[in-house]
C-alpha cells in the first residue's frame, strides 16, 4: 500500500509539472492591433486575452467594407456597403511549431457582430466562425494574425425599407453572406498564467 501511495503521488507530481511546461498561454493579453485595409476588408483596434491555457477572448472595432451578393428581380448581383462594428469571439488556440525565435498557432471559434451602415444609419447583427493562424515571436512582444471568419450579417431598422446607404436590397430585415479577412498586428503582455 505504501509502494502504491509513494508511485500515485510522484505520479500526481509528473503529470502537474508536466501540464505546466506544455500548456501555457502564449501570453495573456495584447493590444493595439490594426487590421490593414490594403490586405483586407477591415481597420481598427483589437484586443485578446487569453483565459485559460487554449481558451482566448478577442475583441474588435472595425471600420468594413463587405463585397456580398444578393437577389433581385433580375437574378443574383452584387451588394456592397460601409460599416462600423464590433466583433467578438471566443475561440481554442493550439501551437503547431515552437522554434527558436518564433511560435505559431492555429485557432478556431465563434462570435457575434453589432454595428451599423454608415451611410443610411440602418443597424446590423451577425454571427460568424473565426478561423486563422497566429505568429508570436519570442525575442519581442510582437503577435502577427491572420484570419478568416465567414458567417451571416442582418441588416435592419424600423421602417418598411432599408434606407438608401450603398448598394444593398430595400428587405427590411435584409440576412446575407458576411464575411471579414484581417491582418492583424498586436502588442503582447507576455505573463503567462502559472
């Protein structure tokens, strides 16, 4: 019995050291990132934060331009309009490489999106699926992102029709393909939690 106790708490001991060393957030949060709009659809600031070991919050504010479709009484044509908008996302992040100088990691999650047409003031609920890889680099408190998060956008006021603010159909309420690619670019506070 004494045999068993000692070989279950060394056990124990293994296993806790173990999880420490392999699964760490790579830091706890960043900021400041900007989305390059010659890259993307996207521009603004962002933060993430990780809260537990493969668990991270993000949150943007993004001035967008969204290219989507729709259908007339003509067949299928192009939509377009402006937007301000909030994303955020819960997703589960996981390191593919850990080199010398640089970390990566590939993520996958969900969100929603609040925000308006800029130009006709109309107001605007998604939700979406976030998927993308994350760069960090070890000798500086620099993270590179890149991400896809397709999902579906609803724009919607209390009239009958949508006001006239782009190229966008008169359904009120008007569901459609909505879509972001960002580049990201952040700060990191690199305290892991321990």
């Amino acid at each position: 019995m004494k045999k068993f106790t000692l070989v279950f708490i060394i056990t124990i001991l293994l296993c806790f050291s173990c999880e420490k060393l392999m699964a760490q957030a790579p830091y706890k949060a960043s900021i400041v990132g900007t989305a390059y709009p010659c890259l993307t659809n996207v521009i603004g600031p962002t933060y993430k934060m990780f809260f537990a070991d493969n668990i991270a919050f993000q949150t943007d504010i993004f001035f967008k331009s969204t290219l989507t479709w729709c259908t007339d009484k003509y067949g299928i044509a192009f939509a377009f309009y402006y937007a301000v908008e909030s994303n955020t996302n819960i997703m589960y992040q996981k390191r593919i490489k850990d080199k010398t100088t640089v970390e990566s990691f590939w993520f996958l999650g969900g969100g929603i999106t609040l925000g308006c047409n800029i130009l006709s003031g109309d107001g605007k609920f998604g939700t979406n699926v976030i998927m993308g890889l994350e760069y960090i680099l070890k000798n500086a408190p620099i993270s590179f992102q890149i991400d896809f998060r397709p999902g579906f956008g609803m724009l919607f006021n209390f009239d009958e029709n949508l006001n006239n603010g782009g190229y966008i159909p008169d359904n009120n309420p008007w569901v459609h393909f909505d879509w972001t690619l960002a580049f990201t670019l952040r700060y990191t506070f690199k305290k892991t939690f321990r």
